[in-house]
C-alpha cells in the first residue's frame, strides 16, 4: 500500500492546529 506524503502533511497540520487550538482554548478557559 502506497501512502501519499502530502495527505500525510495534510493531517498532520490539521491535527497540529487542532492540538494547539485547543491548548490555546485550556489557557484561556483555565487561565
């Protein structure tokens, strides 16, 4: 099986954005 190394810097953008939104959202929420 043969992975596309773009969908794979696709995701893992997506999920580092999601990561830091979300670090961001605790700050705030519990700062």
């Amino acid at each position: 099986m043969k992975i596309n190394f773009d969908s794979i810097k696709i995701i893992t953008v997506y999920i580092s954005s999601a990561v830091f939104s979300i670090a961001c959202a605790s700050f705030i929420i519990g700062g």
